[in-house]
C-alpha cells in the first residue's frame, strides 16, 4: 500500500530538514530544499531515480546554453526559467537519494559535475550576452576571471574532501571531509544568498538596462572574494591536516 502525499511529504521533510539546517546554509539553499519536498512525493510514486533528475538537470545546461546563442532578448526569461529549474531539481535529486536510501558515489560525481558545468556556462553566457551588447571589453575580462577562480574553487572543494578521506583511510583518522565551523566560510554563505539575488535582478531588468552593469560587477565581485574566501581557508585547514608524510 503506497502512502498519501501528506505522509510522503512529511517523512521527505524530515529526512531533508536534517541535511539542511537554518544557520548552516544559505537561505537560497534552504528555500529550494524545502520547496523540494512538495515537488518528491510525485517523482516518489513515479518511481524516479535521482540520477535521471541530474541527466535532467544536464539537458537543462545544454537547452540553457541553446537559448543564450541565439542572443535575443526575448527568451531572457526562458533562461533565467531553466536556472530557477535547475537549483530545484537540484536539491530534489539528493532528496530522493535520501529518502531511498540509495547514495551511490557515480551519483555524487555526475551531480557535481553538472552543477559545475550548468554555473560555469550560465554565467559565461550571461556575460558574453551582456558583452554581446554592451561591447564592455573589461567587464568581459572581469566576468571570465571570476568564472575561472568559481571553476578552481569548486575543484579545490573536491580535492579536500578526496584527500582528507584518503588520509582518514590510510592513517585511521575521522577528520571532517568538508570545512563547516568557519567564519570566513560563513561568510559565502552570505554571499551565495546575495549572487541568487544579483542573478535574479539581473534578468528582472534584462541585461539591455542601464541599472544591470552596477549589478553584474557586484555579482562576480562576490565570485571571486567567495573563491578568494575559500582558497585561504582551505589552504590554512591542509596545511594542518596534511602536514605529515604519507604512507
């Protein structure tokens, strides 16, 4: 017997609440995850696994990437759609891998490899579109900066958290894969609330408006302190953790 929405709802929630913590992400982060568990009991009865919401999830890039070429103001929204999509299926993913049980590490990698690839080249199409008609060479040079610091950081991420269990595993050790009790990091935290407030601003006045260069210098402002952020912080946490020789 298969259980009513409001059952499935509620066991999602709190399964997701845990994982999600007001005070231990960003509010964006906390609104899609909760909006996530109205959206999970349907893919639930449908039987959906959460790796075809991330190939999804990669459709999405590509169709994002679509839109942007043929660099008409009209299909903005459509973009700026996929985004809002994309972050909410996102989360409806690792919900439904939750609730199942079922966390594979191919799971875990092609999801951050689509997250990766869908930010990196929704924010370079945002700003090659804004290029595109502004002809603003150094917002250009500026934007393609801070995307390259965004793609190291997030492989920086990646390699802490790969070295820091191979540490674990080859000297017995429990020390924490991801870097959480910061007050720098809690910083970005800040941040990312304040770039899915940018991003949005963005498309609301479209990149044709006068208001949108301010803006869209604020957001790779943010992008590259947010990086520079997690650089010294995890440079820092290495240097203690990893100072030994291997085995």
């Amino acid at each position: 017997m298969k259980l009513s929405y409001y059952s499935l709802f509620k066991k999602s929630y709190k399964i997701n609440s845990k994982v999600r913590k007001i005070g231990s992400t960003s509010l964006t982060g906390l609104f899609f995850n909760r909006l996530s568990n109205f959206f999970l009991p349907f893919f639930i009865y449908l039987s959906v696994k959460a790796n075809s919401i991330t190939y999804f999830n990669f459709f999405l890039c590509l169709l994002s990437c679509v839109i942007f070429l043929n660099f008409n103001q009209e299909y903005l929204f459509l973009n700026y759609f996929c985004f809002f999509i994309f972050m909410l299926f996102d989360h409806i993913d690792g919900g439904l891998a939750r609730f199942n049980n079922y966390k594979t590490f191919w799971g875990k990698f092609i999801d951050g490899l689509v997250d990766a690839l869908f930010f990196s080249f929704f924010y370079f199409f945002t700003l090659i579109f804004y290029y595109k008609l502004s002809g603003d060479f150094f917002i250009l040079v500026y934007g393609i900066i801070g995307i390259i610091i965004f793609c190291f950081d997030i492989f920086l991420l990646d390699r802490f958290s790969a070295i820091t269990r191979w540490c674990n595993e080859e000297n017995k050790l429990t020390k924490p894969t991801y870097i959480r009790k910061n007050n720098l990091l809690k910083v970005n935290i800040i941040f990312q609330d304040l770039n899915f407030i940018l991003i949005s601003l963005i498309f609301f006045f479209g990149l044709d408006s006068p208001h949108v260069i301010k803006i869209i210098y604020s957001f790779f402002t943010l992008l590259i302190l947010s990086g520079i952020i997690n650089y010294l912080v995890h440079i820092k946490y290495a240097h203690k953790n990893f100072n030994y020789r291997k085995k």
